[in-house]
C-alpha cells in the first residue's frame, strides 16, 4: 500500500512541477474545441444535430484525457531511458504494485488535465446540461484516465527506446481517438466504422461523457460504464505482466 | 552468502557470461574485476534479480532470485554503474521514496535520512532537484541512498566513477565501517586497482566472461609472480592486447610509473 501511494506521489508532483507542459498541452484541445468547434458549426446546425461546440467539448475532454493519460504512462521510457526504473525495479515490493501506483498516479494527472480543460472549454461558452450529474461525468474521467494510464504502461513496458514512441503515437492513440466518435456522432456510420468505433474502448468514455455533459447517449451509461471497467481491468494485468517482465 | 554455480548468460550466440561459479561467505568484501566488457554488469543483473540467466544456479542468502523474488530484493542494496536517480525530485525526495520502498518505517526513514545525508554533504542540498546536481553529488546521492535500508549484501557497480580522491575515499571507508560494524557483505566491481587492494578480502577477475583467477590480493600477485594487484590485472587480462599490438614497452612503462608513483 505504501509504495503504491509512494509511486502516485512521485507521478503528481512530477506533473504539478512541470508547469510548462500543462499549459503547452492545453493547446491542442483549444484548437480542436474553438477552430474545429467554431468552423463545423454551421455544417453541423443545418444537419439538425445542434450545436456543435456543445458537442465537441466532451469528445475534447476525453481527448485531453486519453492523450495525458497515455502519455504519463509511456513515461516509463523516461524513466528506462534516465535510470529510475532500475530503482523501482529492484526494490523488494511486487511489481504488480509498481505498475498499479505509476498508473494510479498518470490517471490521476489525467483527470487534472480533463479538469483544466473542461474549465477552460466553460469560459469558451461550453455549458454542462446539469451540473448535478457533473459528478458522474468525473467518474467517466476518471475511468477513461485510468484505462489509459494502464494501456501506456502496458505499452512503456515493451518499447525499449523513444522511437517506438511514434510508431504508438501513430497506429494506435490517434486510431483511438478518431474512432472513439470525440469528434462526430456514431449514429448512421457505414459498417465497418460502426464496427471498428465499437471496439474502441475510448467510444464508450467519450460517449458516457456525452449522457452526463449534454444527456446525448449512443449506447446507454451502463453500458459505458462496464465496458470500461472491463477495458480498466482487462489493461492493469495486462500491464502488470508486462512490467513484471521487464529485463534490463 | 553469494553463492554461483555455473552461470551463463547469453545474447544470441555471445556469452556475455560464460559458465562461470564463485562464492562469497559471509560479511566479506569480494571484489569484481575485469576490463570494459567483460560481463561484470551483467552478472550484478543476473544476482539484483534484473536478468534471468541463460542457465546455471544462483543464490543470494540460500534464496533463489527465479522463486523468492521478493525476499531476495530485501536483502540486497545495490548502487548503479549508470544513474538511477529521479532528476525532477528532490535530494530527500528521491532518498525518501527509496525508504518507502523498502519498508523503512517513517521514523527511523527521516532520522537515517539526515544522518546519511548529513555523512555525504548533501543535507544543506537536500531541497534541491536532483537534476541540478553535478556529477560527484548525484553519485554521493546514488551510495547515500544504497545505504539507508542496511541491507545484507551491498552491491556497488563501479560506484567512484566520476568522484574525486576525497569521495572516494570517503565512500571506501563508509563502506568498511559498514561492513565492520553490520557485518554486511560486499560484492563490488571498480576499475582502480588500489581500491580493490585496498578494501577487498577477495578478489575474482573476469575476461571475456570467464573468471580467470580468484584468491586474495595477495594470492593473485604471487600466481602471477607480479608485485602489485593492476600488474597481476594485467597479466591476467592484458595477454591478449599485448600480444596483438605488441606494445609490451608501453604495459611496463605504465607499471614503472606506477612504482615511481608510490
């Protein structure tokens, strides 16, 4: 217990500390929310879905979430790369409990970071539906966050160097995020879309998001919700068997 | 303590460890020596639990690192060839969570903390992040560390590269008195033949991952007929570079200045 709380600790102080890199990816989220937002808008509202800003924000919440929360957790290479790994690895505590506080500690910077961009999405003129079930949509966060923590690590423990990093960046997070239906509405897809967009985990977070920010639903909170449990345990032991495997 | 039978260790068809047994009783200091390469790292690997071997048996406190994992990481502290230290964490933070990690209750963890950062000049640092450090405080930092759970066996991979002649033999004698006073049990590896002379009871050199002679300082210089531990290194590991670039002339210049040196 006190090294998974020793391995959180350590990943949130290196976030609040890198004070820069929160504000730096801040921006990416803005431009999908005020460029993308503002310049589909009009398409949007002929095709009689409303407003489109309103329906974006979630999918850019979910967005900054996986991206944080991905990120953090490849940030073993880091630590691989700049030795501290080493240390974790050889200290006398199973590794299962390593990797569950490192993943603890990148969701919780994720939910942060979906927090900051929430906010700044509300000064943008996003409004929640209600904010009574704003509670809810952080328990989406927080889930969304914690699958994806587990999944970079899982991945961080099998890459051995920084390059492997583009080729995650390009053929499996970006996939993620454009079939997770952030940016459009899964409704009437063609076939295989409507497939490929419903075994993406992140589908499920963007769309539990969207029932507790603006009560649109695709496939119902429930249903997001266990799917994503399932993802969250299905990546922890994934990851755990990975990291305990590591060799250096 | 150490006990190692057979051990191999290979990388496609290199044997970067090959076939090699040696023990180490006790609350002794065994030194580990041998050139660039020779596979000392990664037999420190092979004994700290990051390596499996390719075959043979080891174990550390009658203990198998393949079944007792855990237990056996208890037992041992072991301070990096190459850093391992958290750069955006303080001096105490990165000693801290290293106490955490090995069960150090917090009392204890705080006051052993102090002492041993008071011990290696770096307590008026303590708030600083590491990144900042130079190159002698992260090493000081990295043995300080190695340190704070009193381990059994202490393994020390090169650990005075990079330090000037006063850390270094500071950290020597800190390293005596624990292995004096604790009766913890040494296995280090180090490029400076006088520091092995110096601290080690015992002396194992590899080449070529074969461990081609062991015995005290002494035994080593008399079977190699050699009246200093580096002359009797290099006439055990030089042999081949010798013969090839036939440079005798330089080996025995180098030797001479030795002397002089003394």
């Amino acid at each position: 217990m006190h090294a998974i709380h020793a391995m959180w600790l350590r990943e949130v102080k290196r976030y609040l500390r890198s004070r820069v890199q929160i504000i730096a990816s801040l921006a990416q989220p803005m431009m999908y929310l005020l460029i993308l937002g503002f310049g589909l808008s009009p398409v949007f509202q002929q095709a009689g879905q409303g407003n489109y800003i309103q329906f974006v924000a979630p999918g850019v919440v979910g967005m900054s979430v996986l991206f944080s929360s991905v990120f953090s957790g490849v940030g073993l290479l880091f630590d691989r790369q700049f030795g501290f790994l080493k240390e974790t690895l050889v200290a006398p505590v199973p590794r299962a409990l390593i990797m569950i506080g490192r993943t603890l500690g990148s969701a919780t910077n994720a939910v942060l970071q979906g927090t900051l961009v929430l906010t700044v999405c509300i000064i943008a003129g996003f409004r929640p539906a209600s904010l009574a079930q704003l509670p809810l949509a952080f328990g989406f966060m927080i889930l969304i966050a914690i699958v994806f923590a587990a999944l970079g690590t899982a991945m961080g423990s099998v890459l051995k160097d920084m390059q492997g990093f583009q080729i995650i960046m390009n053929f499996i997070v970006m996939p993620i995020f454009f079939l997770s239906g952030a940016l459009f509405p899964l409704t009437n897809l063609p076939p295989v879309l409507k497939i490929l967009t419903s075994i993406d985990p992140l589908s499920y977070g963007i769309d539990g998001l969207r029932t507790e920010l603006i009560n649109i639903s695709h496939f119902g909170a429930s249903v997001d919700f266990t799917v994503l449990v399932i993802a969250a345990v299905a990546f922890i032991s994934l990851g755990s068997y990975l990291f305990s495997k590591i060799e250096i | 303590m150490i006990r190692v039978h057979e051990l191999v260790k290979t990388y496609g068809e290199f044997r970067a460890v090959d076939n090699i047994s040696f023990t180490v009783p006790p609350g002794e200091i065994f030194a580990f020596l041998g050139p660039n390469g020779a596979g000392k790292t990664t037999t420190i690997k092979m004994l700290t639990t990051l390596l499996k071997p390719t075959s043979g048996s080891l174990t550390l406190d009658g203990l198998s690192p393949a079944t007792h994992q855990t237990e056996v990481r208890k037992r041992f502290g072991i301070v990096f060839q190459d850093p391992s230290l958290d750069g955006d964490l303080t001096a105490y933070e990165n000693m801290d969570i290293h106490g955490v990690l090995y069960a150090v209750p917090a009392r204890l963890r705080a006051e052993r903390i102090e002492s041993l950062l008071k011990l290696f000049e770096l307590w008026d640092r303590r708030d600083g992040f590491v990144k900042t450090f130079s190159g002698g405080m992260k090493r000081r930092l990295e043995i300080a560390r190695g340190f704070l759970h009193t381990p059994k066996i202490l393994f020390l991979d090169e650990p005075t590269l990079g330090l000037d002649p006063q850390s270094r033999n500071q950290l020597w004698g800190h390293v005596k008195n624990l292995n004096e006073s604790e009766k913890t049990t040494v296995f280090l590896t180090t490029h400076y033949m006088d520091e092995a002379e110096r601290v080690a009871h015992r002396i194992a050199i590899i080449d070529h991952g074969k461990i081609v002679a062991q015995g005290t300082p002494d035994e080593l210089k008399t079977q190699t007929k050699t009246d200093s531990l580096e002359a009797a290194f290099l006439a055990l590991t030089g042999n081949s570079i010798r013969d090839e670039s036939a440079n005798a002339g330089a080996d025995n210049l180098r030797q001479f200045t030795q002397m002089w040196r003394r």
